[in-house]
C-alpha cells in the first residue's frame, strides 16, 4: 500500500545549524505516528517542511503520492493542521472562528454548518459557540484550536503539542477527540515531548533528538531498546548492605540502587519479579513503605539512547 | 467570499472608533459652520473723521459738513500736532480740509477740490467716496438751481436716493465655506478611519500563526490576498461614500455643483491615499495595542500640521513648509482653493489636479514602500 507521507533525506539548514539532518521516513494509511523528542529536537521544522512552510535543503516529500508543493491545493485541501500556538481571530466567536477556517476548504454552506457542529460535538464547545476566544480557559481554547484545523474532515492531520499547558480535563477530551477522528480512518502525525501520550495514542512512534531519527517502531519495539522488563521501585528505610547485595546479585537484575530509602530494581526479565520480591522482604521481615512495578516508559529508551531524560 | 464575510465581522468590532471619528466631525463641523462669519451680510460704519473748514461763511461748505455729520463722528481736536497724532495712531479715519473760496469757487462754477489726508484703510476710502459722490452731484446740481435751498434740497434727495445692489458672483460662498471647512476636518477622520480599522484587521488576518493557517488551507494564498485587498477597497469606498453623504445633509445643494463634486474628487483620492497609507502601517505593525497611538500621531498630528483644525493661514510659515511632505497638506491646499474658485476652467482648475496627482504620487510611494516590507518579511523564512 502507498504510504501517505513519505519523506525520503530530508534535510533543513539554518546557516551552519542542521535542525533536522537526513531524516527519512514513511506514514501508513489510518495510523497515529507520533514524533517524539525534547524541545528543540527539530519535530516543528519537520512538521513545516512537510507542509511546505519552510524551504529545505535536500530531500523529497510525498504526500498522497504527488510531490509536496507550495501550490498543491488538491493535496493541501486533504490536509488539516494544528499548531502549537493557537491560532484563532479574538474578534470573531467560537462558531465564526470554526466557520472560517473550514470556509477555506470547504465552499458549500449547508455541508459546512454539518462539519463545524461535528467540530465542535468533537472538541465539546457546544457550550461556547457564541463565546470569543478571550472568554475561554486556556484549555477550551486548544480544543477551539483544534476544532478549527480539523472542522474540514481532512483525511492526513498534523497535531503539533496539541495538548501542552492544558489542564487535565481539557487533554482527556483532546485525546479522546484524537482517537475518534483515528477511528473515522485519519491519518495523523502528532508531535509532543509528553511521553504518555504517545505511548496512550500512538501506533508508530519515532523519536528525534538534534534533528536526526534515533530510533523508530511501536511502543513495544521501542521499549525492547531500552533492555529491560520490568522497574521495582520500593521506599524502605530497614534495608541492610547484606541484604541490598543479595538483590543486586540476582540473575535477572540488571541494575540496582539504593538511596534515600528509596531501592530501584531494574530487571532484565522475568514475569514475577514484583511478588518475589515481596516474598524476600517478608521472609527477612523487612519493613517497607510502598512498592510498586512499572514496566519501561519511552523515557527510558530515550535515556539509553542519548544518556539524557527527555524532558532536558 | 470567505475572506470577504470574515473581514466584515471583524470590521463589526471596529464600528465604534468610526462612531466616535464621525462624531466628532459632525460637532466640529456644525459648531464652525455656526461660527463661520457668511461674507454676504454687511453692517454700515461710522469712520471717524477730523474737518479743517477754511470756508466758514459759505453755506455749501455748511452743508457739506452737515452731509459729512450725517455719516460719520466728526471729531475736534486742540491743535495741528494733535490731528496728526489721531491720524497716525489710527484714531481717525481722515483729515478733510476745505479750502478758502470754496463756496466761491463752487458758485462760478469752477473746479472745486476739497483736501482728504487719509488713513487708506477702508472707512478712509469710505469718506473718500462720499466726499467725490457729494462734490460730483452738487457741481451737477448747481448750474440747474438758482435758489440755494432748492439745491441743497436736491442735493440731499440725491444723495439719500439708497441703490438696490446684488452680487455679480454666482458662487455660493456661504456653502462652499462650509464644505471646505466640512472636507478639511474629514482628513482627521479618513486618516484615523482608514489606518485604525485596516490596520485592525489587517493585524489579525496576517498575524503569524492565522497566515501560518491560511497558507496551508486549499485557499489559493494570491486569491486570499486579492480577496482582502478586495475588502480593505470596498471598506474605504463604503467609508467614503459614507462621509459623502454626511457631507450632502450638512452643506446641501452645493454638493451638487461642479464645485462640489470637485470636493469630492479631492476626497476621494485622499481616501485611496488613506487606504495605502493604512497598509504601509499595517505592514509595519504587528501589536494592535500600538494602533490606537500611531492613528493618533498621524491622524491628529496630520490635520493639525496641515490646517484641517485651524485655517492655513494662521499656521507659521515653517509648519507649512514642513506639511508638504504630508498628504494631508495637498488635499486640505485643494478645499481651500476651491472655496475661493470664481470660474471652473482649465486654467483654474490645474493646480487643483496638479495637488490631486501630488496625493495620488504618495499613494504609489505608500504601495511601494509596502511591497518592499513585505517581500523582506517573506525573504526572512
């Protein structure tokens, strides 16, 4: 099957910095792919790029098959975006807001009234349609922002942070929003530096650091990386160095430290790791505060990956 | 017409600043107009005059007096010093001297000349006239009147005789005060109207992220463009049309002469140098909370530079000079030009184009200046 995108060596210099260095890479038909990296890592410029915002230096993209151009408006008119920052008129209500962001897809006005009330069902402003944006919580107003770049039905959407400095609340309703469009067969790419949420959406998840692809693959395939089942974590203040040793010597374990009464296991496999750990602390009748297992994160394929957290 | 509806809802939120501009040109025009002194109504004088009489005995020198008493305060003074000083000091109109022999000479028949000394402003020409309107008719009368109080009879008729006197011009001062004072203060609100509301929406509709938006839409970015190019014209001929309008209920039927609609020529290509003016500003611009400032600067410090709140010719010599580099200074040299215009030809009419095409060259130069911030703003990606 042809891919949707299918960016091939793309490369963007500013002067003498690469912000994004030969990166390749393809997207399939209904999948979520998300672009995970620090701020800075080159996601946005990537994300322009593609859309044609920005000049680049070497490289190719495909879009629906045909080359990705300033002035393909059939390619365009399949496309809806999101940016980071919000981008809405402060004069104009919500519904006015929505409404001109579709009229320029969309040219019929009985079709467009449909798309702008499911826009809005979709994001949940049905109470706020004659609302202006300055009369909006920080969070109603991405949902706004989102609902005015995909009000069109398109069927290839960039979501870039949709969600960051939103509230709780607002960032369940906006991913649920996300899955329901995947579900309505979209494709989309969504860039974020929150990890949950590319490991909650994503199907496909590629990571980016200083403009390059450091790794690629599901959420599983990327966890594989970072070589490590599973990570007991338990607050103790009774652990002796004989017993800490013993736990540290184990054949599964992979690394393990203790400080500030706080013993970090990090096994390399295994299935029942967590309880025969609680068996030994109960057999030595340590006394422990809490216990609890986490399987690995991205951030921790990240941290093997570049030696740093991905929050840097 | 997206682009189009979009831009009149924005505009909606702007209709209170072109409220308050209109406002106030309508107070400030009906208050001027009110004040405005019409040069049609006219009061008599009485100049104040000084009689040196060498002729006392003579009975036509008498009567002259009593003609001269009838018209003017005739004022005595201690001596010859003392004249010259009223005379100098303005305190007086003229010295009237009447010879020796006047009487005499008057009787035979004989050319008379009475001595005038004036100040040669307009009650001194005054005297001037009455004296060569008495001494044209009694020379006339005196061959025909043996009896002397026949003659100063006849004399007096004459003279009071009152003609019915009507202005030669056809042109309706009064009115075209008004529409010049009317056009002058419109520089105020065409400027702020045009460059307030333009840069307004200009500001949202090319705000990064909104273009960022409307580049990646299927809208064809040159049709986006010409649309809203498209809606800032038809918002400033709408805005003209509208102080037209304005003008017609305040001025009345001379809005409908040739003068008139030169008025509105002149208006109307200062409303299209407003327009590129607001764009060159809206491309300079990019925070709406430094609009309300700069429309201040310009609008105001415009009208006021260049005599639409006080007349021309009470500004320094420096100022106007100054305001030939504002368009503001052609388009109000024209309304008061035309106020003045006694007979519309070609010869009277050049300065008034030559002044129009000099507006119409700023507009060129607001456009260029303009492309070349924006392609330098599109260069930067």
């Amino acid at each position: 099957m042809e891919p949707v995108i299918e960016v091939k060596n793309l490369t963007k210099e500013y002067k003498k910095l690469k912000a994004v260095n030969d990166l390749s890479f393809e997207v399939q038909k209904g999948e979520i792919l998300g672009l995970l990296g620090p701020n800075g890592s080159g996601k946005s410029t990537t994300i322009n790029c593609i859309l044609s915002l920005l000049k680049f230096s070497k490289g190719s993209i495909r879009i629906f098959g045909q080359e990705m151009k300033p002035n393909a408006y059939d390619i365009k008119r399949k496309i809806g975006v999101v940016f980071q920052e919000v981008a809405v008129f402060d004069e104009l209500s919500v519904y006015d807001n929505i409404d001109y962001f579709c009229g320029l897809y969309v040219k019929d006005k009985k079709q467009r009234r449909q798309y702008i009330e499911d826009a809005i069902q979709l994001v949940g402003l049905e109470d706020f349609k004659k609302f202006l944006p300055k009369q909006l919580s920080g969070g109603l107003l991405r949902r706004l922002n989102i609902a005015c770049g995909i009000a069109h039905k398109p069927s290839l959407i960039f979501l870039d942070e949709p969600t960051v400095a939103v509230d709780p609340q607002s960032r369940n309703n906006i991913l649920d929003g996300i899955k329901t469009l995947r579900d309505q067969g979209a494709t989309i790419v969504y860039t974020t530096h929150y990890m949950e949420e590319v490991e909650l959406l994503c199907d496909r998840v590629i990571i980016i650091d200083k403009g390059q692809i450091l790794a690629s693959g599901t959420n599983d395939e990327l966890k594989a990386l970072a070589n490590m089942e599973e990570k007991v974590t338990i607050e103790t203040k009774h652990l002796r160095k004989e017993q800490f040793d013993y736990l540290q010597s184990l054949p599964n374990v992979l690394e393990a430290t203790y400080q500030a009464h706080q013993l970090v296991i990090v096994y390399r496999q295994g299935n029942h790791n967590l309880s025969h750990l609680m068996e030994y602390f109960k057999q030595e009748q340590i006394q422990y505060d809490r216990m609890y297992s986490q399987r690995p994160t991205l951030n921790d394929v990240f941290l093997k990956l570049t030696g740093k957290e991905l929050r840097d | 017409m997206t682009v189009f509806k979009t831009y009149c809802k924005v505009l909606t939120k702007c209709k209170w600043p072109i409220l308050l501009y209109t406002v106030i040109l309508i107070f400030f025009s009906a208050f001027n107009t009110q004040n405005n002194d019409t040069s049609t109504m006219f009061s008599a004088t009485r100049p104040k005059i000084h009689i040196i009489n060498l002729d006392e005995n003579s009975d036509v020198s008498k009567h002259f007096i009593t003609y001269l008493n009838d018209h003017s305060d005739i004022i005595d003074f201690d001596s010859e010093e003392a004249v010259s000083d009223a005379l100098f000091y303005h305190k007086i109109s003229c010295v009237i001297t009447i010879p020796k022999n006047f009487g005499e000479d008057f009787y035979q028949g004989k050319d008379v000349h009475i001595d005038i000394k004036s100040t040669k402003d307009y009650q001194g020409s005054l005297i001037e006239m009455m004296l060569e309107r008495y001494v044209k008719v009694a020379t006339a009368y005196v061959s025909i009147f043996d009896d002397h109080h026949d003659l100063f009879q006849a004399i007096d008729q004459t003279l009071a005789t009152e003609v019915e006197t009507s202005i030669a011009s056809s042109l309706d001062s009064d009115s075209l005060n008004k529409a010049a004072l009317y056009f002058n203060f419109s520089n105020y609100c065409l400027v702020a109207g045009c460059v307030f509301v333009i840069c307004m929406i200009l500001t949202s509709f090319k705000s990064d992220h909104i273009r960022k938006r409307t580049i990646i839409s299927s809208l064809n970015y040159k049709k986006y463009n010409r649309q809203l190019l498209l809606s800032n014209g038809v918002f400033t001929f709408v805005l003209w049309l509208f102080y037209i309008v304005l003008s017609i209920l305040l001025v009345g039927n001379a809005m409908f002469t040739l003068h008139g609609l030169l008025y509105m020529l002149n208006s109307f290509v200062f409303a299209f140098c407003s327009l590129c003016l607001a764009f060159l500003i809206a491309n300079l611009v990019k925070n709406k909370e430094a609009i309300n400032g700069i429309v201040n600067v310009l609008a105001l410090g415009s009208s006021f530079l260049c005599g639409a709140f006080v007349p021309m010719e009470m500004l320094p010599e420096g100022v106007l000079k100054a305001a030939h580099v504002l368009p503001s200074y052609w388009f109000i040299k024209n309304n008061e030009t035309l106020k003045t215009l006694e007979t519309l030809n070609t010869d009277t009419l050049q300065p008034i184009f030559i002044n129009m095409l000099v507006i119409f060259a700023f507009s060129c130069l607001f456009i260029i200046i303009s492309n070349i911030i924006a392609k330098k703003k599109r260069k930067i990606n």
